[in-house]
C-alpha cells in the first residue's frame, strides 16, 4: 500500500512540476511578446473579416461628362480605347484607296439596324464627314467619341434624361464615392442598339 501511494505521489508532483514549466514557458513568451500585446490593444476599431469597403476604386479609363446632374459634376467610362480601329484617321485620309473591297475588309462587320425601318441611318448620319475621328450632331457641332452620349441624346432625349438622373443606364463599381456611370456605348452597340428580346434571367413563381 505504501508502495502504491508513493508512486501516486511521484506522479502527482511530476504533473505539477510539468504543468508549471508550461505555464511558466506561456508566460514568458507573452511577456517577452510585448510588442505584439500592444499593437492588439491600441486597435480601436472593431475589425469584420466579411466587410467590403463602401468605395470602390475604378480602374477603367473614365473622364469628366461635359454636363452635369442634379447631384452635380459626374464621370462616365471613356470610350475611345474600345473602338478596335481608332483612330479613323489612321485610314480615312485624302490618299485614293488600292484595295478591292476596302471597306467589306474593314467594316463588313459593322451591320446598321439603327432608325426606323426603311430609312435606316447612314454612316455621316452620326460620324463628322472630314474629321472621321470625332462624330457630329444634326446641328453640325464635333463630338467627341468619348461623349458620345451628346449626339445619341438629340434623337434619344427621354432616355437620356433619365440616364442623367440615374434611371437609365448603370453605374459603375458600388454606390458610394464619385459617381461614374457607364456612357451609351458600352451597353448598346451603336449601330444596333436594339437589346434582341430574351427571356428573363431570373423567373418568378406565381403567387397564385
């Protein structure tokens, strides 16, 4: 018996002998990490792993719309960089044109379903005559590729409206920050700008 109870005892003190060498080995690599310990404590924010930041950098080009909305100035995604062949001047110049079918290897993909039917506008309807690389108004003013929301606005002047306002047309990246908004191009293809009817993308379940 007595044999039994010293063993238990050894083994008793061998446990808290171990137990106080991890502790003790705890607490010094805590005391010794001091400097984690602050940096911890001076954190006065809370911190949620599953937060998104509220404004959203936007790395497409962009520049400044030539008009304003009624929250003020705005924004709109440059367009230039998008046209595969621009500039058009690169092209469009005063020398005669060698090429057979020049402008079937160059635009025979560009298909024009734009006006009412039978009276389908017309390349110089939209782009300027002499200055291939800017386009131009009813009223002969140069626009701009860039904005070319001003020509599309003097025959679409509701949806322009509303797309000044921000019902028409979609914002880029969130709602918070600088208010950048996608220009008429980048969702409609100009010389088609009709969406092809589809069906929903999502479908409700009647409630009935």
């Amino acid at each position: 018996m007595k044999m039994y109870c010293s063993l238990f005892i050894k083994s008793v003190a061998g446990s808290i002998v171990f137990l106080t060498l991890i502790f003790g080995v705890r607490e010094l690599v805590y005391a010794t990490d001091s400097s984690f310990i602050e940096v911890v404590k001076s954190v006065n924010e809370s911190f949620e792993n599953r937060s998104v930041q509220a404004v959203q950098p936007v790395i497409q080009e962009t520049v400044l719309a030539k008009e304003e909305y009624q929250g003020g100035s705005f924004r709109v995604l440059a367009r230039k960089q998008e046209i595969e062949r621009f500039k058009c001047s690169s092209c469009h110049t005063d020398k005669p044109v060698l090429a057979n079918n020049a402008q079937v290897l160059t635009h025979g993909n560009v298909v024009i379903l734009h006006g009412q039917e039978g009276s389908e506008l017309g390349c110089i309807d939209c782009h300027h005559p002499e200055e291939r690389d800017y386009l131009e108004d009813k009223k002969g003013r140069k626009i701009d590729f860039d904005h070319s929301y001003q020509l599309c606005g003097q025959c679409h002047f509701r949806q322009k409206r509303d797309w000044l306002g921000g019902a028409h047309g979609k914002r880029v990246d969130n709602w918070a920050g600088d208010r950048v908004v996608y220009n008429c191009a980048t969702c409609h293809d100009p010389h088609s700008p009709r969406f092809e009817k589809r069906f929903p993308a999502t479908y409700s379940v009647p409630l009935n």
